[in-house]
C-alpha cells in the first residue's frame, strides 16, 4: 500500500471524526433543550446521540492508526498521545491530542453513568462544547482540507446552531419553568371551582320523610325539658305552691309521641 493511501486515509476519518463530533453536540443540545420532541425525550434520540459519540471515537481511532502507518510524517506513538511532543507542527497537533483525550473521558463517563454521581457525569459530559471547539481548532490548523469553501461553511453552520441552541438552552428553562408554574395554579384553582360546582348541596330531610324513617323530629339533638301533668288537674293550670314534677327526655327515649302526633283525632279523651 502506497503512502498516499494512509495520507487519504487520514485526511478522510479526520474529517469525518470532526463532523461526528459536531453532529453529536448538535444532537445531544437538541434533545437537551426538546427542540427536536416534546416531554418525554424519545428513547431513539439519545440512542442516537451515543451512537454519533461512539462513531466519532471509532474515526478518531481510524485517523491515530492511519497517522502512524503513514511514513511521510513519522508519527510515532508517543507523538500522539503526549501534547507538543510532535516535532511536525507541535501546537496545531496538540489541539488535537487534547480533543482526544476529552473525547475519551466523555465516552467512558457515558458508559458508566449509572455507576457515577450525577454532577460528575453532567461536569464531564459538559465538556463536550471544549471538544467541539478543540476538535474544530485542530482541523484547520493541522489540516490540508483548511482552504476549502466547504469545510469552511460546514465550520461556519456547526459553530451557528451550537451558539444558537447554547443561548436558547440558557435562556428558555428560566420562562419555562415559570410558565409552568403559573399553569399549575391556575389548573389547580379551575380544578377546585370545578369541584365545588359539581358537589351536590345537601337539603335536610322534609318532616314527612322523617316521620316516614321512624326517626323522631331533632333527634341527635341536645335534649330538652318536659314536663309531665299532675293528676287530677287540668293541662296547663298550675297553683301557687305547687310543685310540678320534671324530667330530663331525650328524643330517643321509647315515650308514648304526644296527642298531635297521634293522628287527627285530637287530643286524648
């Protein structure tokens, strides 16, 4: 295999490395901020999102083994994974040794996110932006393809909607949150004035249906003094002196009703 090939090879899974990357922080702040779906997230939108991730980490594994098969520039491995240890443009390759190393540390957090504290995973995770950038730094400065309108446009379009999805994302959740809030007091009070629209008012029971139960008239009721004629003398006549007997009857009390409960008959004989 000729030294072209490799040198072809490099070219073409660093670039298709850098577009994953870019298409991966596009993704992940596009289901991160529900432009692409409303509650819940899809399950296939964050499949796919580790999928870009895990795709541009096979490509950049493509672009290192290319590197050092390639004999034109003499890479060696200690050239690729230490920061300015290259001797052939040293800084433009140190972007890119960094990016490496970000990417790795965002894949395998990725990978173990049930098993690590949630603010760790979302601090490395956050650091995706760095690598969007590093990654975007290291293309045009160690890249032959740094002249062509196409990358420079694709470059230009991935750095606009990660800016604009980034301002979008910290500036939407504040009016969203209050939003929210406002639409669950107000459905809680439209909830309540419903409820007490549809709650029945409670009528007390005609007299007729209370006789018609058995129940006495104010039964439950505190009970009430009555008093009891003496023998011999007339309803409703008293003397002086006289002592008329009372007694304590609740409602309850078995009791013969009095002579108007009787029916119409009148009073007793």
């Amino acid at each position: 295999m000729s030294s072209q090939t490799w040198w072809y090879v490099t070219r073409a899974s660093g670039l298709v490395s850098w577009a994953l990357v870019s298409a991966a922080v596009i993704w992940g702040l596009a289901v991160s901020t529900r432009v692409m779906a409303g509650p819940p997230t899809p399950a296939w939108l964050l499949d796919l999102h580790r999928f870009l991730g895990g795709l541009a980490l096979t490509f950049t594994g493509i672009h290192l083994a290319a590197l050092a098969a390639d004999g034109y520039t003499d890479f060696g491995v200690a050239d690729l994974l230490v920061p300015f240890r290259s001797t052939w443009r040293p800084v433009a390759v140190a972007w890119g040794v960094v990016a490496l190393y970000l990417l790795l540390a965002i894949e395998l957090t990725s990978l173990a996110q049930r098993r690590l504290p949630r603010w760790l995973w979302r601090r490395v995770h956050a650091s995706s932006f760095v690598l969007f950038v590093l990654a975007t730094v290291h293309g045009f400065a160690a890249g032959s393809e740094a002249g062509n309108p196409a990358m420079r446009w694709f470059a230009l379009a991935s750095m606009t909607v990660v800016l604009f999805l980034l301002l979008y994302r910290s500036l939407v959740p504040r009016n969203a949150a209050a939003a929210a809030a406002r639409a669950r007091a107000g459905g809680a009070a439209r909830g309540a004035t419903a409820a007490g629209e549809r709650r029945p008012r409670q009528r007390p029971p005609a007299a007729g249906a209370r006789a018609r139960s058995g129940r006495p008239e104010g039964a439950g009721a505190r009970p009430q003094a009555r008093a009891r004629p003496v023998a011999g003398r007339p309803q409703g006549s008293s003397a002086p002196g006289d002592r008329t007997l009372v007694r304590t009857v609740a409602p309850t009390d078995v009791l013969p009703p009095p002579w108007h409960d009787r029916g119409r008959g009148g009073p007793p004989p």
